[in-house]
C-alpha cells in the first residue's frame, strides 16, 4: 500500500520522502570510485608494454596467478573482468537516471549550461557524453577479455590491436574512459567534501589541477602504450598468432 502512495503522491504514507535516490546516488559514487581506481590501475598495467615484452608477459601470467599456481590460470582474468563488468554495468544504470532524456530537457541543460558558464557543469556534460560512448566501446571490450581471456599477452594483444583492429576502438576507448575517469575522481572529491577543508574554492581549484595533470598523463601514457602495440603488432603480422616465448624460458619453452 506504501509503495502505491509513494508510486502515485511521490512521498511516503508518512509525507517523508524517499531516501531511495540519496542511496542510490550513493552506489553510483561507491561504483564509480571502484571503477576510478581500477582504471588508474588498468593504464600502468597495459603500459608495462613500455618496458618490453618481457615485462609485458610477465605482468600478464602474474594476473593469471603465476605466484600461487604451477599453471597460469587464464579463467582468473576473465572472473576478474566479470566482476569489473557487472560494476560498469551498475554504475552505467545508476548513472543513466540523471541523463536528460527529452528534447527539452537537453535544450534546458544546454541553456543553463551556457547561462552560467560553469566549468563544473560543462565537465557533467562531458561525463554524460562519455559515459555514452562508453556504454558500447567498454562493453566490447570487456566481453573479449571475458572471452578469450588467454589471448593477453605482447603479441596476442598487439595482434589484435593491429590485425585485428581492436587499436581503433581503443584509440576511442582511451579518450573516453581517462576524460570519465578523472572528471568522475574530481567530482566525487568535490561531491563528498573529503579533499575540500577550510578554503573550498582554492581546494576546487587545486583538486581541478590535479584533474587535469592527471589526464594528461594518462592521455600520453595510453597512447604511447597503444602505439608499442600497434608497432608490434605490424611486425608481428605474418607470423599472426605465434605466442610470445620469453628470453628467460626461450630455451624451456613457454607461451603469451
Ligand atoms: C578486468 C577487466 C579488464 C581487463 C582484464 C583488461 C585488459 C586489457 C588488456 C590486456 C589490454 C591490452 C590490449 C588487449 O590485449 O586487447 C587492455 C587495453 C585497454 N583497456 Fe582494458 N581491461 C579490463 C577492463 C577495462 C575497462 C573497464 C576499461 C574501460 C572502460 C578498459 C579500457 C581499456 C583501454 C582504453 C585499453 C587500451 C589501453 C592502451 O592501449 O593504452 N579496460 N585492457
């Protein structure tokens, strides 16, 4: 019966209102922050391609549970991106509430928006228009490292970045998840107050600072890595699908 009042009056039979937006708002920030850091985390991970192929590899069988196991386990990966894509999932469904649906409710942000001339509010817009993009290029990508979870590797990756082409949607994918993820950190301390103390406007403006030293760096490092790839996986191309064999166990055999 309290749910048929709430349904119809937009309050609860005691006239108090809801606290069901205030708690999913804050899953929507929980979601988020988780996501943050994995990415922070993602970016240094796919960039030890920098150091070399071997640092690549051995990175690569780490998360397969070389530690602990005799055999890489590549199924521990794809677990690890179920996870991640059940929390992207959440997270994109708890964020699409606030999207503005009709015509004019898009002509009204865009108005206010520009009335205002508000970096904050321009930064929600592209947070919006991120998350979007990030809807169909995140899910491709997760579901192929759901997938196929034991083509990680030097030159299983850049085999697919290259031949397979995968190095135009990341290409995408990079701008739209560094831009998402450190707009969506620095709205999240800014949102909760933990980095805001006596001075908040010097604080916001610091915390923007950071925000965007951050997208930089994590612009230069994704497509330097991106490019490594890229190069590999031109020179690898006629041999497409070879493993990568490690100069350690070269002569013992093992594969990537
Ligand atoms: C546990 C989940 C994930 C795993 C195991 C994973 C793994 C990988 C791997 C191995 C690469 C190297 C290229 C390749 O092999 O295809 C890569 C690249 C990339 N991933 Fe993920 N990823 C995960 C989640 C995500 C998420 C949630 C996003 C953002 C929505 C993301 C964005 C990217 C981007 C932008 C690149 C290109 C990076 C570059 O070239 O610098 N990944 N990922």
């Amino acid at each position: 019966m309290s749910d048929l009042i709430e349904g119809y009056m937009g309050k609860r039979d005691d006239g108090t209102k809801s606290r069901m937006p205030a708690y999913l708002d804050r899953w929507q920030s929980i979601t988020g922050l988780i996501l943050g850091l994995f990415i922070i985390g993602h970016m240094f991970f796919t960039s030890s391609i920098l150091l070399g192929k071997d640092a690549m590899y051995a990175e690569s069988k780490l998360f397969e549970g070389s530690l602990f196991l005799e055999e890489p386990e590549p199924g521990i990966v794809a677990l690890a991106a179920g996870i991640i894509f059940i929390i992207f999932i959440v997270h994109a469904a708890l964020a699409m509430r606030k999207f503005p649906y009709k015509y004019r409710e898009y002509k009204m942000l865009k108005t206010h928006s520009a009335h205002l001339g508000h970096t904050d509010t321009i930064l929600w817009m592209v947070q919006a228009a991120t998350g979007f993009a990030m809807f169909f290029l995140g899910s491709a990508h997760l579901w192929m490292m759901i997938a196929e979870p034991e083509k990680i590797g030097p030159y299983a990756s850049a085999d697919r970045i290259y031949t397979d082409n995968f190095g135009y949607l990341y290409a995408a994918l990079i701008a739209m998840v560094i831009l998402h993820a450190m707009v969506g950190l620095y709205r999240l301390t800014m949102k909760w107050g933990f980095t805001v103390q006596k001075n908040p406007r010097a604080d916001r403006k610091r915390n923007k600072k950071i925000m965007w030293a951050a997208i930089l760096f994590f612009s230069l490092l994704g497509y330097s890595a991106l490019a490594t790839y890229w190069k590999i996986g031109q020179e690898h191309q006629p041999n497409y699908g070879e493993r990568y064999q490690p100069q350690s166990v070269q002569s013992t055999g093992g594969d990537s």
